[in-house]
C-alpha cells in the first residue's frame, strides 16, 4: 500500500503549484484505505526527497520549504495545544469508538503530528482531568456503570396515526438498525440492554407516543427500567415539543438533531439537563470535507448541482465546498441550484403523483445541467445521491462524458452507479448517544451544546 499511495503522490506532485496544502493525515489515510501511520510515513519519504514539506499544526505542502519561510504566525502556534483540541474534538465527533480502547500512543502522535512524549502528556493530563482513565498499557473513555434494573433503551421515531414508523430514507432505517446492532453490544456488558421503539405521531396536535399496536404509551408505567431515550427528528415538524415533553422524564436523553443548527432550543428551557444534541448531516463540514477530497486529486474546476436549494442543508454544503476551495487561488466553483425545492419529499409531496414528482427532479437537473459552462469540469459535487443518480442518467441519455463525481449520502445509489459519495457515520453517532446515555455526566459532554459525527467520502471511481 505505500509502495501505492507514493506512486500516486510522485504523479500528483509534478501538477502542483508550490505552497499548495495537501489534505490533512486523516483525510488521505480514509482515501486511500489505509491507517494514518501509513500515510505519515509515505508523507515523510516525500518530504526527503523535496516533494513536501511540513509547517507544526499545519500539515504538509507542495514543493520544498526553503522556497518560503514559515510564517511567523504559524511559529507562533503551541502544537502541543492544537493537538490535545483536535483529540478532544474528535473523542466527541466519534473518530473513535468510545466503548473500545484508544489508538497507542505512537499511532496518536502519528496522526497529530506530534512527538511521542508530547502525546503521552497530552493522555496523562485528560486522564487527571477524567475525560479518559488508562486501563493497562491504554487509554479508554470514562465509562460509568448502570443499574442492573436498567434494562431497555427507548428508540422515539416518526410514526403514523397506527403507529407504523415511517421511513423516508436509507438513512433512517440505518439508523434503527445501527441502535438495535449497537445496543445488543453493549448488552453484553449491560446484562441484556433492550431495544423499545415508540412512534411518534407529530401531525396532531399535541403529538401521541404510540406503541406498535397504535396503543398510546404512558411512560410512567415502566420509569425505572429504562437506561436512556434516544431520539431521531428526521422530518420531525416540532422536534422542540418532543423534546420538553420528554425531558421532564428525568433520565438520560439522545438527540439526532436533523434540523438546521440555528434552530437548536437553549437546553435552560429544557426540565432535565440530561441532554445531548448530535448533529449529522447539517453544517458547512461536510462541504469542507468533500472539499478536501478534491483538492487531494488536483482537481481545480468544480461544478455544485442542487435542485434542493432551498433547504439549509444544500445551502450548508455550498458554502463548506467554497470555503474550503476559495483558500485555493488556483480553484474555480461554478454554481447551479434551483431555489424552488427544499428535499426530495418537496418534489413529490407538491405532485400528482410519485412519478410525476420524479420528472420533475428530473427536468430541473436537466434544466440546472444546461446551464454548466461550455469547458469542462473536472467534477460536479451533487447535493445528495438522488441528484447524482438524475445527472448520471442524463449524462448517460446524452451520450456526454462523465467527469468525477462527488455526492452525499453513501447510498445504494452511489454503489450502483459507481460514483463517490459522502457517509454520514451514522453507526458513530448512535455509539456516541449510547456513551451518553450510559455517561451523561462525563466530561466530554459539558461544554458541547452540539456534538458534530465526523464523516467521510467512500471512494467508488478508480479515475
């Protein structure tokens, strides 16, 4: 694999502008499939050789460093500091798995580019601080232990007036599965941890929890078996009401906060401070990340497609993709949205019919396409998988060449049709809510009004 990644980085090397950053450790080790030493040794043959050189706290760049000297606010950087932010930053975003021991301490200082006995200091003071203890030769998160009489996790999900939960995508049964998947781990340790789902039917005008036989469930009749609550608000109309209600319950809360980050309720209005938002796929980093993606295979001229441009979320990308990109003179974003729409369900819920909703994504893709200047692009960042699927048969329909594709979602769509795509680490997120509900007074956990899941690009293209 090294003798690979080198390969590879020798050939992008000759394209580069000099002083140009190369995509962090972490981003080209989930690239490439590999460990971030792997990529750290690979980087540091490179920089022998005068292909690279690095700046503390930076990361790498293209070219050799004696061409300019290391600005004196980069000197001015403790790396000590940023490392041991970056580490805490990531145990809440869930790099890691919190019910597993951490990477050695050589592997975490490879990834954060840091000595050794820089690390081990680092491990040592937030082991005082009990945001991890050691246990052997290797540091873990602080785990509590539950009562033996806590013996279920309530899962609150939509649901309709007969209490059949609703899906609306791949993503929310995933999520279902990964809890059930999750919570079974953990019962090994937890003495039979159970799963309870509830629907909540939000149409109405107060909102009722219902069981799978439509029955209305009053949580007062079993209070003291249940560990925690953990709550998806997919397309949740008042996810602000859920959440008072059930946060006078007193026990451990949850949240899957699909909505838009401003509108996060202040946790004061809340009955119980037992509550821990997690944000998934909303925000500018998921853009940033895509960003870093492209910019790790040369690319310079990006297209953006969205038909849902209406919502905060493709908004969000945009602005994380630019962000990201505009750092990079030699970097050109051409934009191409419909404003018209906020999601696929907009489409269809605004349509006679589920195939007419279809057409109509499809001829406003078509519509967005036509606008794409007459050069080519070297890729199109497509807002979720949906649209790539509508670009992809388009391009296919007009016998037109494909350039690199980039979406979000990691679907089933994006296997099928081959292309790149953004995964929400859903299965992190529910690990991360799971270490709450079993955690809610730990550390990691006080000073986070939001916690943000780290995601990454699959790759699916080999060009």
């Amino acid at each position: 694999m090294r003798k690979i990644i080198l390969a590879h980085l020798r050939l992008q090397a000759v394209k580069q502008t000099a002083h140009s950053p190369l995509a962090s450790v972490r981003m080209l080790a989930s690239q490439y499939g590999c460990a971030p030493r792997t990529v750290y040794a690979v980087l540091n043959v490179l920089v022998k050789d005068g292909l690279l050189y690095s700046i503390p706290c930076k990361g790498f760049f293209w070219g050799a460093q004696s061409q300019r000297p290391i600005p004196k606010t980069f000197q001015r950087i403790n790396p000590k500091e940023l490392a041991r932010k970056t580490f805490i930053d990531d145990l809440g975003k869930g790099a890691f798995h919190p019910f597993q021991s951490l990477p050695s301490i050589k592997a975490l200082a490879e990834i954060y580019q840091i000595p050794i006995r820089v690390m081990a200091t680092i491990l040592a003071d937030l082991a005082f601080e009990k945001i991890i203890v050691r246990n052997g030769r290797s540091y873990e998160l602080i785990k509590q232990r539950s009562s033996v009489f806590q013996t279920q996790i309530i899962l609150i999900t939509r649901c309709s007036i007969s209490g059949e939960l609703i899906f609306d995508s791949e993503r929310e049964f995933d999520f279902i599965k990964s809890v059930r998947h999750e919570a079974q781990e953990r019962g090994l340790q937890e003495r039979g941890l159970q799963v309870r789902v509830i629907g909540y039917e939000s149409d109405q005008s107060s909102g009722m929890f219902l069981d799978q036989t439509a029955q209305e469930f009053i949580f007062s009749k079993s209070p003291n078996s249940t560990l925690g609550i953990i709550v998806s608000t997919w397309l949740m109309r008042d996810p602000y009401s859920l959440i008072k209600r059930i946060s006078r319950w007193g026990i451990p809360i949850g949240v899957w906060w699909e909505h838009p980050i401003e509108y996060i309720p202040r946790s004061s209005k809340f009955s119980s401070k037992n509550i821990a938002l997690f944000n998934l796929a909303f925000g500018a980093t998921p853009g940033r990340l895509v960003a870093e993606h492209l910019i790790a295979r040369s690319y310079s001229t990006i297209g953006f497609i969205s038909p849902f441009h209406k919502s905060e979320w493709s908004i969000q990308r945009l602005e994380g993709l630019k962000s990201r990109l505009h750092e990079l003179p030699q970097m050109n974003v051409f934009e191409f949205t419909d404003s018209s729409r906020y999601s696929e369900r907009d489409y269809l819920e605004k349509s006679s019919s589920l195939e007419q909703g279809q057409k109509e994504m499809q001829r406003v893709v078509h519509k967005l396409m036509k606008q794409m200047p007459a050069q080519s692009l070297d890729a199109v960042v497509c807002v979720n998988d949906i649209t790539a699927m509508y670009f992809v048969n388009q391009l296919r329909k007009n016998n037109m060449p494909r350039p690199h594709i980039v979406s979000f979602d990691n679907t089933s769509v994006s296997d099928r049709l081959q292309f790149d795509s953004f995964e929400f680490q859903t299965i992190g997120m529910v690990r991360q809510m799971l270490y709450f509900i079993t955690n809610p007074k730990a550390e990691l956990f006080k000073k986070h009004e939001l916690l943000e899941m780290v995601g990454r690009v699959v790759v699916k293209q080999t060009a």
